[in-house]
C-alpha cells in the first residue's frame, strides 16, 4: 500500500469513529468506557495522520 493509499484508509477509519462515537453518545444509556476508547483510538489515528503527511510533505 503507499502512503496515500495508507493515508487515505487512516481518514475513513478516523470518520467511522467519529461516527461510532456520536451514536454511542446518541443513546440515553451511553457506556462511558466505551466511548473513551473510541476517542483514545481516534486520536492515535489521528496522531498517525499528521506523521504520515509531514513524511509525505518532506
């Protein structure tokens, strides 16, 4: 895969988490728990990311 291709794959997992979290939120009796580890992994992709594009901006 190249480092676009791997790029663009982080995006669309960041989105779906994004996604994930809102629906979780969404719910009257939400799991916390849940929900802070969907952050946590949204955030390691997204510290992934900015890696990989200052690698590709170099």
């Amino acid at each position: 895969m190249t480092t676009e291709g791997h790029i663009a794959a982080l995006e669309r997992r960041h989105q779906q988490l994004e996604r994930e979290i809102e629906a979780e939120m969404g719910h009257l009796s939400h799991d916390d728990l849940l929900i802070a580890a969907l952050k946590r992994k949204k955030l390691e992709i997204k510290d992934e990311l900015s890696r990989l594009q200052a690698k590709v901006a170099a």
